[in-house]
C-alpha cells in the first residue's frame, strides 16, 4: 500500500519533471484552453509510458517545488471527462493529498495514470488542438509524436523503485490518525475504523440528529493508510454509513428558490476486501429542483445585472448585497433548468466575487463543483 503523501515528497525531492512525472502550480479544467492542456500532458504521459504509472502533482510552485496546495477537487468524474476527449483512454485518478503545513481547505493533488498499452489520441478537437493528434513526453514537454512503431517501455524499473520506497508501515499510519484526531481537528468530533485489520478510515464533523438520522457537517474524511483525503466540505451535510467492511457517505446540498431544502447530491461507497484491496463506487443520485422557466427569467436577469455592476466596481444596495448572497445557488438553479449560459456567468462572477466577498466566493466554488459532477455524468 503506497503513502501517496511520501511518493509525492519522493517525486519532488528525486526528479525534475520527465516523461513519467509533471507538476504543476494548478490546473482549470472548467475552462477550455485548462481543458486542452490537461488532457494533452495525460495522453503525452500515457504513450510514454505504456507499463507503469505516470504522474501529474497539482499545487507546487515550478520553481522551487514550494508545496503551496489547491482546494479540495472531487475526481469522480474525471475519468468520464477523459473518456469524452481520448481514445484509447489510460485509466486515470484524482486524489487529494493532505499536507501537515497547508490550511485545513488546501491540499496537493495527484493525478495518476495508467495506459492500456495503446497509442492514445485526442478523439476530437479543443481549443487548438486537433481530432486524431498523438502526444508524447520529451523531457519535460508534452508534444506531437508520429508513432511509426509499438509503444516502448523505458520508465518500470525507475517507477517501481520510486512507489516501493513510499511503502506505508505502522508508524506512518499511527502518527497519521494521531495527527488527524489531535492536531487537525482538535475542536470537532472524530472518529476513526479499521476495516480488515489493515485500512484506517478517519471522519471528523459537527454532528446533529434529524428524525433519528445522524448527519455531519464541517465534514472531513481521511483514508489514513494513503494519506488520501477523501472527502472534504465546509458547507453540506453528509450522512455517514459504517459496516464490517465497508464505508459509505451521501453527500446533501441546500438549494432553492425562497423556500431552501436538502437534496440528495452523489453517494460514495467503499468496499473493503480481504485481498488487501479496496474498490470506490460514487454515483449521482442527484435529482434538481424544477422551477417555471418564466419565474427564473427574473433570477437570471437579476443575477445578470449584478454581474455587470461588480465588472464596473459598482457600489452595490443593501437588496443587491443580498441577492448577491444567492447569486451561486440562483445561478446554478437557472442552468439546471435550461439556463445554459449561466455556466458561464457563473465562472465569471466566481473570479470577481474573490475580491468582494470570500464567503459568497466559496459558495461560488460549490456551486460550479455540483454543475461539474452533473455535467460529467
């Protein structure tokens, strides 16, 4: 079992980036030119390396490898994103790592890909990148290859030296549990299962009881033998299910229009086997709230029209201080309901928002992280 913690340190500390490493201060796939690059570096990593793993770590400065973090990103769906834009797609994964110095809402992300032994290709175009484009790692830079042979394997032996030496031990997951239940969350409950006598689950949260349903807020969930975040919000609630041999969470959202309640957003199980394996299942389970398309026509306009306001720095009225406060929620409610540009809106009122209210900028974040999951699936 790898400490994806220690195999990042080992990464940064052993290697520039090569044709089975990258890094990056952050990515932006919400956007398409983020988008295009993104799955360029995976296709480039994946026909360079057609029997190991490649690497892309999120969150560190190009320069001189300063951890400094990313927020928390939910990857379930990254692979259907993948999928869409590649053929021959590698198999890939989004984990959030946790680091001891970084706040409670940052970590560093690890992408890590595995190729089918296929050439991959971009299946259509984006941005400036054309359908049927083939790329390859040089070094450091991700470029155009015409392959006129089989894929060649060059990176195992280094790969499987660099994973055997971030190896989990006993140490290493007691001083992890010890720093989350102490250090991390002194001022929450926490808690923390063994499943199979080998993996470690901590959950911390405010709890409250509803109707004989015990729901968590201020939610963070660690898989302690990999260092691996697995969940983490500061706003919804989250219903938490534990078995022998298995861990379940249902993630809920606030929303509406006036009158707010929660709804059921993705469910998120894992199973636990006695192999010394674990498998991860989410699904969407989210089903939104429908409204009259002429009642959200004066929603959007609103929306519309502080949008415009806070471009011209304009000084904002107390009523419009408050609609700005449901401005993320309204807007997402309009593109759930067939309001298409509101996906865009919201990306450009997320960017002003920062420097206006952090509150209602985080909120923007939530926001645009349920569109993501909804568009994906």
């Amino acid at each position: 079992m790898i400490n994806k913690r220690l195999l990042i340190k080992n990464l940064l500390a052993h290697n520039d980036e090569n044709s089975f490493y990258d890094k990056k201060r952050f990515i932006a796939i919400g956007e398409k030119e983020g988008k295009a690059k993104f799955l360029k570096h995976i296709c480039a990593l994946a026909n360079s390396n057609p029997k190991n793993n490649s690497f892309i770590v999120i969150g560190v400065e190009d320069r001189d490898n300063a951890i400094v973090g990313v927020d928390f990103f939910d990857d379930s769906k990254i692979q259907n994103l993948v999928n869409a834009y590649l053929e021959n797609p590698p198999l890939v994964s989004y984990e959030n790592i946790p680091f001891p110095h970084l706040p409670e809402n940052r970590v560093v992300g690890l992408v890590t890909i595995r190729s089918i032994g296929k050439i991959c290709a971009l299946r259509k175009n984006i941005w400036k990148y054309y359908g049927g484009s083939v790329f390859y790692r040089d070094g450091s830079i991700s470029m155009p290859k015409n392959f006129k042979s089989d894929l060649v394997d060059v990176n195992s032996e280094v790969v499987a030296g660099l994973e055997k030496q971030a190896e989990n031990n006993i140490e290493l997951t007691l001083d992890g549990v010890i720093d989350f239940m102490k250090n991390r969350h002194p001022d929450l409950p926490s808690f923390y299962k063994v499943f199979k006598e080998q993996f470690v689950v901590c959950w911390a949260g405010q709890s409250k009881k509803v109707k004989g349903k015990e729901y968590f807020s201020r939610v963070d969930i660690e898989l302690i033998n990999e260092q691996v975040r697995l969940f983490f919000s500061a706003l919804d609630e989250v219903e938490i299910q534990v078995t022998d041999d298995s861990f379940s969470l249902l993630e809920y959202v606030y929303m509406g229009l006036g009158s707010k309640k929660y709804y059921p957003l993705e469910r998120l199980d894992i199973t636990f086997n006695d192999n010394g394996s674990y498998t991860m299942n989410s699904e969407l389970v989210f089903e939104p709230p429908r409204y009259e398309t002429k009642d959200l026509f004066h929603v959007y306009n609103t929306n519309n029209t502080l949008l415009q306001l806070m471009k011209q720095k304009t000084a904002l009225t107390q009523q419009q201080r408050a609609d700005l406060k449901q401005l993320p929620d309204t807007y997402l409610i309009c593109y759930l309901n067939g309001f298409d540009a509101a996906k865009d809106q919201m990306e450009l009122a997320k960017e002003l928002l920062k420097s206006i209210d952090e509150n209602v900028y985080r909120t923007a974040k939530q926001a645009l992280r349920i569109l993501r999951k909804v568009h994906y699936s």
